[in-house]
C-alpha cells in the first residue's frame, strides 16, 4: 500500500465521522501517516457530514481531497451523487445499498454494493451500519489490520465496554459481506 485517500459521507447520525476517526487511529497506531478532515453540513444530525481520510506510507502533504480519491463510502444517496465523481480512475467506490437503489454511474472505478442497514439490523441494532462499510473496507483494501481497529474501538470505548463486542461483530459482517 502506497497512501489511500478515502472520502466518508453520509447524514449526521450515521457514523461517518467515527468511522473516519477509527480509520485514522488505526493507521497512526500501524505507524503509518494519516489526515483526518471532518466536514459538517449546516445541520448536525440529519444533515451532510464526510470526512476526509489519508493512510499513506509516506508523508501527507495536505488533508483535503480534490478530485483524487482513491475511494468512496458513501452511506446516502446525497453522498453518492456528490463524491463519484471525486474518485480516480481505478479507485472505488462502496455503496451502503440498504439506503441508496442507484448504481454507481461510472464505469471507471469498482463498485462494492454492501447491504450496511440490514446487516446490522441482523445484529440487533441498525447504529452499527457504519462499522459494516469500515469491516467492508479494511477488508478489500488491508489498509489497516481489523485487530488494529478493534483495539482503537476499545479506545474510544473505555468506559462503555459493552458496545465494544456488537461494534466488532459488525466489522466482521462487513469485511464477510466482500470475501469473495
């Protein structure tokens, strides 16, 4: 791996800034460089949120991501229809299909099609959707290790432990929902 440029977007609620925050730690604990730039819409919940993620090997020279995503997870259809177009050639693109019917318009990137909400609905509570789309996204791109991700969750869990096992139950989903 040389650097992944990952845009997260969603509605507030959904998750899309811990999922970055995750993302984040987990490569500074791997030793690699990382960016974390969060971007809110006029409304917290309810409204647009992304993030902007690097994971490189090598120095970042800036945290904001113009057009040369290597991916996208878009958790809603807003999202989709705004950062497409923001990936590379070759990049990717994951879909929470629970929540978004439309394909990816593009026939220049690689489309994952994960059923985020129903996953997580299996698991007993729909809040977890956005570790599906992390499991699902550490899993094609072994950016970072999951071990790596289930230590930074029981980080920012101290003191509520008991979200801990359902959080990594839902990585495991997701990076399942992907293997070929």
């Amino acid at each position: 791996m040389a650097t992944e440029k990952v845009i997260i977007a969603g509605f507030g609620g959904q998750g899309v800034m811990s999922m970055g925050q995750l993302l984040s730690y987990a490569g500074m604990v791997e030793n690699k460089n990382v960016s974390w730039l969060p971007s809110y819409g006029p409304e917290m919940r309810g409204g647009t949120a992304n993030c902007n993620v690097i994971v490189s090997d090598s120095q970042v020279g800036s945290p904001i991501i113009t057009g040369d995503a290597t991916t996208a997870i878009v958790m809603n259809l807003p999202s989709l229809l705004k950062f497409e177009k923001s990936i590379i050639p070759g990049g990717m693109i994951l879909i929470n299909e629970s929540l978004i019917e439309n394909k990816a318009s593009r026939e220049d990137i690689t489309a994952y099609y994960i059923p985020a909400n129903e996953i997580a609905n299996e698991l007993g509570n729909s809040k977890v959707a956005n570790m599906v789309m992390l499991g699902s996204f550490i899993e094609i791109t072994k950016i970072v290790s999951i071990d790596t991700v289930i230590d930074a969750l029981k980080k920012v869990y101290e003191g509520k432990e008991e979200l801990v096992p359902l959080n990594v139950k839902a990585l495991e989903k997701g990076a399942e929902s992907v293997k070929k």
